[in-house]
C-alpha cells in the first residue's frame, strides 16, 4: 500500500469517528451519518489499497 494512500485511508477514518462522536455528543444524527460515510470511505480506500498489494505479490 502507498504510503500516502494509507495515511488518507487512516485519516478518513479517523475524521469519520470524531463526526460520528460529535454527531452523538449533540444529538445531530446528519452529522453521525456523514461521520459513517467518513469512516466507510476510509475503509473501502485501505481495502482497493489492499487488494493492489495482493496483486503485486
């Protein structure tokens, strides 16, 4: 996996944690959604990442 790639993959998961527990804390279920969006993003990213890494082996 790139390196940048992880670290973006990281980040969108991270990002989408932190909007769902804000989301939470002040009641705003828009804002827990985007934050699960977020994260899937992230998740799905480090997966393609993975799946290239595979394939190169």
């Amino acid at each position: 996996m790139a390196a940048s790639e992880k670290a973006r993959a990281k980040a969108e998961k991270a990002v989408g944690k932190v909007a769902q527990a804000a989301g939470r804390a002040v009641g705003n279920q828009k804002l827990v959604a985007k934050g699960h969006a977020a994260e899937a993003a992230g998740q799905a990213r480090e997966a393609k990442e993975s799946m290239k890494d595979t394939g190169r082996r």
